[in-house]
C-alpha cells in the first residue's frame, strides 16, 4: 500500500496540448509529477508514478495501476487547452460532490491560485476514466493553460514549474494533517526570500549591466544598492537591482518616470491617484532614492523594525508590512503581473552567471629595482588587487564609477540648464524684434496721421482762400 499515485498526463506517442510555441503538456506534466514525489518523499510520505518517463499509458492502465498499488489517494496533473486564447488559471476535477475528492480538489486549489496568482475556475466534476475507475479518492488537476501565451511562457520556466509542485504537495500534506513544505528558501524548488544574501557580487553586477548597455547611471547604482542593503532591512542587493533594471529599462528611463526623478524602481506618491508622471515619487538624489526602494521592499518583506519613521519610501504603509516576503509574490503585489517575480528572478540568474571580465590595465615601464627584484617572475604581491601604494583597484572602479554617474548627472543638469537659456534668448530676441516692429509701425502711424493733418489743413486753407476770394 503506498500513500499516493501520482499520474504524469499523456506521454509518448500522446504529446497532450500542445502550446503556440511547440511546448508539450506531456513534457510540462512529467516535471511536476516527479518535484512532486520528491518533496512528498522528502516528508515520508509513500509515492508511486504511473509513469516515470516519455512512455505512453492508456487510462485504464493508470487507474489500475493504482488500485493495485492500493494507493490510498490519486492525483493525476495536466495542463489546460482552449480554442479561446484568453482562457486562463487553475481549475480541479472530483468524481462527484461531497466526498473526499471534492475536499482534497479544494485544498489543493486553494495553495495553487494563492501562492502563485493564477485565475482560480474553481473545483469541478467529470466521469474522466482515472476518476470513475479509481477505487480511492482520485482529482485531475488542470495547472494552467497551454493555448494561452502569457501561461505557456511560465510553463517553460522551472521555477514556475517548482512552484506548482511545491503548492500541490502543500496542500496535499495540509489534507492528509502532516507539516507542510517551509517556504524559507533553503530548497532551489522552494521560493526566493528577499531577505537573504545575495548569490552574485558587486562587480558581477556591473558587468552585467555593462553586458546589456545600461545607462551609465544605472550601472554606478550598483554601488548604492550593495552598500546599503544591509542598513535597509538586509534586502538583497541582487533582487532590488534587477527589479530596478526591469522597472527603468536598465536606467534608460522609457516609460512614465523621467530619469530626473531619481526613482530608481517606479515607486509611487503616497496620494497617487493613477499612473501618470506626476503620481510618481521625485527624489532630490540617487541615494534617497535607492534607500527609498530598499525600505519599500525590507517592508513588504516584513524586515525586523519595519514599518520605521526614518523613511524616504513614500508609501510606507504598516499593511504592506509581511505582504511579499518572496521575490514570486511580488507578483501581484508590487505589481499586477502574475510573472512580475518570474521576470525578476530571470534577470537574477543571468547576473549570477555574468563573467567579470578584466579591465585591462596600461603599459607602465617598470622601474629598475622591480626588474632586478622580480627577475621575469611574477611577485606574490602581484596577485593581491591592490597597487604597489596599497590602494584597493575594485574600490578605485566603484568610486570612478560613482563619480562617474555624478558627471553624468551634473552633464545632464547643465545641458537642461543650456535648453532654458537658449529658449530664454529666443524668447528675449524675439520679444526686442516685436518691439522694434511696434514701434516702427508706431513711427509709421505716426507719420501717417501727420500727413493727413497736414492734407486737412491745406484744404482747409483752400477753402478759407475760396470763401474770401467770394
């Protein structure tokens, strides 16, 4: 007897749904079967697979598969299909209404469109074959939809994958009154806390961004962000730097917010009514604006002293406090794509397997006492990362770099400062070219009307001499 079959759906010759982009259910299903197992049996719980590779089995087979294990409960995973392209989220199926099928579907539902933002269609009922030829508890439970692009694209990545697992273990143990899965980050399949070290240094940072042609002031923010994660609730750096290059497009600053603002992740105003620039936080240097952004996330992280008074984050709120204490569940929260997390963790992963590649350093003569000391060889000094004056190279870089966004930023302000001047000339000379016409048409008039004086009175004249000639 084992606790569980879990059944992969389709497999071999029968692909299942298949998405835009060639994407298979039956590939999709037997992923999530297996991370199901796994955990499941990482908490002694008995499980058995009615498939465990791309084999095909028919339905009557799965459902006497488990009968012959006598499994005490079925749970066989698909991926929905529509005609309709916009058809999305999670919907379970149960034999029938108010048996243990219909309680274990609820449950399980319940985990899955919570923990990862999906559309919750609901439990439902079908006489599916693996449901009326079981003889225990049996569900069939339909993950997301295939023929819907933005579902396909989180079906290809395993950390969406990882995450349905997790949730559809969860809520079995939570059925069956066993602990549940921690979700504390210690497993590569559980979620990512944004209170933790981070698993890529400084300089891969910079590199990366370099990599993706990021505005200079976006690359001398890395700087800022890991010097004050700590002191900002011990937010990982990493998290909140690709959240800001997937916020400002690498600090080209493309959408609503202008790079002047200083807000580095789109933050808003606390009495922010939409969406438009003015709703947007503006910050008098970059400093305030990268604590502001990691107070904001220590918050919704739930960060030991938040909610704190001392704050440049806008909207610090006390019942944002706990709300996202995972880089997934920002999804949803910070914002309303179901994938916002997911695009975030992407650009985690490439900074994490970013090379720093080396600067290379001038041509320098060496003086004649190096020559003789070191004879063609290299000295152990030279694998240390400092100058023969002791200076540190990687804080001389991150200075320049700092420096570097300054200049840019200062470069910025004058050639701003230069527009409004020269707009202030045209303006100025443009006003001295209309007085200089007011004041011509003015001489003009003026001339005009003293020449019809003086036709008035010559005719005037005229007539006087006429009067007395009579």
């Amino acid at each position: 007897m084992v606790d569980l079959v879990i059944d992969p759906g389709h497999g071999g010759t029968d692909p299942g749904a298949l998405g835009k982009s060639g994407l298979k259910e039956k590939e999709c299903t037997l992923y999530i079967s297996k991370k199901v197992k796994e955990l499941l049996e990482n908490k002694n719980v008995t499980v058995e697979m009615t498939r465990d590779d791309d084999s095909y089995v028919t339905l009557e087979e799965r459902a006497n598969f488990a009968n012959l294990k006598g499994a005490r409960y079925f749970i066989s995973i698909h991926i929905n299909s529509a005609e309709v392209d916009t058809a999305e989220g999670t919907e379970i199926y149960a034999l029938s209404k108010g048996g243990e099928g219909e309680k274990l579907s609820a449950v399980i539902l319940e985990k899955i469109v919570s923990n990862l933002q999906l559309k919750n269609r609901g439990v439902k009922y079908a006489n599916f074959t693996v449901l009326k030829q079981t003889n225990m508890p049996a569900i069939l439970v339909e993950v997301c939809f295939i023929s819907n692009i933005k579902e396909e694209t989180l079906l290809k990545d395993e950390i969406f994958k990882n995450r349905v697992a997790v949730n559809i273990a969860n809520g079995f143990l939570r059925y069956i009154g066993k602990s549940e899965i921690p979700l504390d980050g210690d497993n590569e399949t559980i979620m990512t806390p944004i209170i933790s070290k981070p698993q890529a240094i400084q300089a891969q940072a910079i590199q990366w961004a370099k990599d993706k042609n990021a505005a200079e002031v976006f690359i001398s923010l890395a700087d800022l962000y890991w010097k004050f994660s700590e002191e900002c609730g011990g937010v990982n750096p990493l998290v909140a730097y690709a959240q800001s290059a997937l916020e400002t497009n690498y600090g080209k600053y493309t959408g609503k917010v202008p790079v002047y603002y200083k807000n580095p992740c789109g933050l808003k105003k606390s009495d922010a009514k939409g969406d438009n620039p003015e709703d947007h936080a503006q910050f008098s240097s970059w400093e305030d604006g990268v604590h502001a952004h990691l107070d904001h996330l220590a918050l919704y992280a739930g960060a030991k002293g938040y909610p704190k008074l001392d704050t440049k984050d806008p909207r610090h709120f006390q019942y944002l406090l706990g709300r996202a204490k995972y880089v997934e569940t920002l999804s949803g929260n910070w914002a309303p794509s179901d994938n916002y997390g997911i695009k975030i963790l992407s650009l985690m992963d490439e900074v994490e397997k970013t090379i720093v590649k080396e600067e290379p350093m001038p041509d320098t003569p060496n003086d004649n006492n190096n020559n003789n000391n070191n004879n063609g060889s290299n000295n152990e000094n030279n694998n240390d990362n400092t100058t023969n004056d002791g200076v540190n190279i990687d804080e001389m870089r991150a200075y320049i770099n700092e420096i570097s966004g300054d200049m840019d930023n200062l470069k910025n302000k004058i050639n701003l400062m230069n527009k409004y001047l020269n707009a202030i000339d045209v303006f100025l000379k443009n006003e001295e070219n209309i007085k200089n016409i007011l004041n011509d048409n003015n001489k003009s008039l003026t001339e005009k009307n003293k020449s019809y004086e003086q036709t008035l009175e010559d005719i005037l004249n005229s007539i006087a001499k006429i009067r007395n000639i009579g």
